[in-house]
C-alpha cells in the first residue's frame, strides 16, 4: 500500500557520529544555534542553521545562508567528516528516553504517496516556514532532516527490525542531548531489504508524527525538479524523501502547554466555574492525571479544572483537551481566536516541565498557564484518517530525531 526504498545515505564516519548529530533546525533558535556551532565545529547546525557561520545581522532567510549550507554541506563531505554510502540500504535508528525504547526504520518515502493521501497529516502549515525548507533543501539538493512518520504496527516488520538488531552491532551508539541513548543498524542485506519492502507494502498508510514543514517542503522539491528534468524516470531520487518510520504502539506524546499574556480580571475564576469545576490545589504544582483535566497557574497557586461534560462535544476535533480549553476559556474569555498569529498566547513543550509555567508566570512575562493532558496516538491517528486537522500546538513528541546522522542526496545537479 505504501512505497519505501533504501537509499544511499550520506552520513557521518563512525567517530564523529555524536559530534556531527544535533538537535533538530526548529527547535532552536539562531542564538542557540550559534552558542552550539561555537564550541563545536562538527555540529550539523552548521549545515541546518548556516547563518551561524554568517554575520548575526544577517536574516536567517537570506539567501547567502541557503548557499552557505550547501557549500557546509560539500565542506564536510571534503574534510571527510561525511561519507557517502556506496550501496542503497535501509537504516535501524532506535532512540531510548528515560529507559523506553524506539525502533524506527530509516527509508526514503514516495513524493507521491503523499500527494495521494497515503501519508497522512493532522497539522496545517505555514507558507513561511516551508519557503524556508524549500530554499534550504533546494540550495543543498538533498533532504537534510528527516520526517518523523508512523505507522499502525506489523508483527512482519517487527519481527524483522528486532532479529536485524539483535543478531549486529551498531554503526553508531552514543548518548546525546537529554539523555537520550541513540544507535543506528545499516541494513544492506539484499533479501532483508526485499522483505521489509514487500512488508510495508502491506501498510495501508503512514502519518506525520512530527515534520509537517519538511514534509510540504520535500514534495514541492520533488515537485519543481519533476518539472526541470522532464525526462527524468519515476525512481529518480528526487521523487523520494528522507524519513524515519516508527510503530505507533512504540510512541508516546507529551503534554503541549500553554501560557497566556492577558490582563486578568476580577471574575475570570467565577467565568471559569461556567465550564468547569475549579479545585484550588496550592503551591504543589498540578500535573493532569487524565483526559479533560487541566492544571491552572495563578498568582501563585495551582488549579485543578475538570471540564463539565455537557461542554464536551463528540466530534473527533472538538473533544480533544485542547479544543475545549480553546472553546471554553482561550476564546470567551480572552478574545484569543487564532493561536498560530495571537502574540498573546505562547507554548511550552512537555519536556521542559511544569517549572518552565511557573517560571513564566511568576517573572511577570505571562498572567496565566495551562498544563494539558496529551492526546493519544489513537487520537493523531483517528484525526488523520478522518483528514482532521488538529489544532496548532497539540502535540510534543520526544525524544526528538537527531540531524545530521542521515542526509539524502537528491542527486539533481
């Protein structure tokens, strides 16, 4: 049902492996970036995040910092500290966060399963964004990040997966940021290769995890070079894009929370009571243990808000405990309609803890924050196949896939 091959990965030599890996682009920004390339010359970021080697007055979507990742890109390859692999495989990449594994295969996936609808989003994008990425990958020729895709899992591909990792060493095994244990398996076995192919063309569909921008952007590239080489077949390279391909039932979401910058008046709690019970709980931050459950960070003090059912709907969109926040508080009460473009509204990531809401509140910067309880995988899924989107800012998926350890040359120049 959907179309995975290897690919002829460009990737970093053995030694440098944990050197060369780095967080993803979106996740810093270009101070942070910079602080990172700085102290490490090997960082990937240098490659992701370019205007790091550039003047700081410079934009980060200028196009001389596009032409410097490209050139990055050929640099580290020259200096050795790239290699380019000389046959096509399949790569094992499992990630281990607080003692629990995931497996993903490392494939190239098809432009046109995409486009198709046989790779699934729950998330709109914004044009800026993949501009961004398309000028990025179009200046490099070559996806340089990986999509985070899943699938609902097969005992064939698991099967396969777990007797590849057991019976060979790792090409990599380092640990990284956040204390996450990283290690790849190269697959170059031909008849291996054939059977993961063939069991994934028993998969009805896969689903964007995380990547949405670099998903748009790598099929428009597709795309456009469609375009400029014609004569080019349907196996070109550039009719493929670099992604990591896990189980759903390995994956877990984090909480996505919010924090708001609106002046707080005199009955907000009272307005809260409307749509749900409200329990004071203290000092002790309140974490919520299950869905419609919200923890509010308040002058000082922790709530408990339990949403009322009669203001839950029962359409796959509306449920979620994002949407009734939005519903019942962000909208109502503070006038926030549009959380993609509201200054006034801004989010945390679950990885950073409840100590980051109560930071940004207590320093004045924001009035309120809201600790949400994560969808589940069933939910992204259930809101794909439906072709829902969700809501901005709903899920947060750790740990996060490292760049650097994996680039797919688009081979069109």
């Amino acid at each position: 049902m959907v179309n995975i091959r290897p690919f002829k990965a460009i990737r970093p030599i053995k030694n440098l492996a944990e050197k060369v890996a780095s967080l993803p682009y979106d996740v810093l920004n270009s101070e942070e970036a910079r602080e990172l390339g700085e102290v490490n010359k090997y960082s990937f970021l240098h490659i992701d995040k370019a205007e790091i080697d550039l003047d700081p007055t410079i934009s980060p979507y200028d196009p001389a910092v596009y032409q410097k990742a490209a050139d990055n890109l050929e640099q580290f390859e020259l200096d050795g500290w790239l290699g380019r692999e000389a046959n096509p495989a399949f790569y094992i990449y499992q990630l281990t966060m607080n003692g629990r594994p995931q497996t993903g295969l490392v494939v190239c996936t098809s432009i046109d399963d995409y486009t198709n609808g046989k790779i699934k989003k729950h998330e709109l994008t914004r044009e800026e964004k993949e501009l961004d990425r398309i000028r990025h990958v179009d200046a490099c020729d070559a996806n340089t990040s990986p999509i985070f895709l899943t699938y609902r899992g097969k005992e064939a591909i698991n099967t396969l997966v777990e007797s590849w990792v057991n019976e060979n060493e790792p090409e990599y095994d380092f640990e990284s940021f956040h204390g996450v244990q990283h290690k790849v398996w190269a697959i170059t076995d031909t008849y291996i290769l054939e059977d993961l192919s063939a069991a994934f063309s028993e998969v009805k569909a896969l689903y964007i995890a995380d990547g949405h921008h670099r998903t748009e952007s790598a099929v428009k590239v597709g795309l456009k070079r469609r375009e400029e080489f014609p004569d080019a077949g349907p196996e070109a390279e550039f009719n493929f894009f670099l992604s990591v391909v896990f189980p759903e039932e390995q994956l877990e979401i984090l909480d996505y929370n919010r924090v708001v910058n609106v002046p707080i008046e005199a009955d907000f709690l009272s307005k809260v009571a409307t749509s749900f019970d409200v329990e004071k709980v203290g000092k002790e931050a309140f974490k919520p243990e299950k869905p419609k459950q919200v923890g509010m960070y308040l002058d000082g003090n922790w709530y408990k808000l339990t949403a009322k059912s009669e203001v839950i709907p029962n359409d796959v969109i509306g449920q979620l405990d994002v949407s009734v926040l939005q519903s019942q508080i962000l909208t109502p009460i503070f006038g926030i309609k549009d959380i993609r473009r509201d200054n006034r509204i801004d989010f945390v990531g679950g990885i950073r803890g409840l100590e980051e809401l109560e930071r940004l509140v207590d320093d004045g910067s924001h009035s309120v924050a809201f600790a949400m309880y994560p969808p589940t995988m069933d939910d992204l899924l259930s809101v794909a196949d439906a072709a829902e989107i969700m809501p901005p800012k709903s899920t947060w998926f750790e740990p996060k896939l490292l760049s650097g350890l994996f680039v797919h040359d688009l081979e069109s120049k």
